[in-house]
C-alpha cells in the first residue's frame, strides 16, 4: 500500500476509521499515527527493493490514484527497473 493517509480520506480502510472512532476520536494522535504507520509504506521502502520491478495500475482506480503509486516505483533503486503498463479497461 502507497499513502495511508490518502487510502483513509477516501475510506478504503475501515480499520483506520475504526481505530480513530474508539481509540482517538478528536484525533490528538492523528500525525503520531500515520507517522508510525508509513513505517511499513512502500514508498519509504522502495530504495531497498534490488529485485526487478514490473508495476501495473488500473487507471480507474479511485482508491489510490496513479500519482501516488509512481512515487513509490520512482524511489525505486534497481538498476532494471521496467517501468510500469497502464492496464485499459
């Protein structure tokens, strides 16, 4: 997943309402906690990836927009990187 916090203001994940509705509902934490949960976001973690990357987008989606998938592939440091195919629909 790219942009958690992208993914929560359009809903994608329930969990992440979930855990501000119960858990910090006037959202005192609310930049503690993306902070914690972009750890493990891919874009901080593309400049490890050695392996080759093929990325494929569907350019309908409305969750997490093409923008926000390229910077991950772009922070990517392998030396054959492919690029990424745009998938008609």
């Amino acid at each position: 997943m790219t942009d958690y916090r992208a993914v929560y203001d359009v809903c994608a994940f329930d969990e992440l309402g979930y855990w501000f509705r119960y858990h910090d509902s006037l959202r005192k934490n609310e930049n503690e906690f993306f902070r914690l949960i972009d750890y493990v976001d891919v874009k901080h973690q593309a400049e490890n990836i050695k392996a080759e990357v093929v990325m494929v987008i569907g350019p309908k989606d409305t969750v997490v927009f093409s923008k926000k998938q390229m910077a991950a592939f772009n922070r990517n440091n392998s030396k054959e990187a492919v690029g990424f195919v745009r998938v008609r629909t």
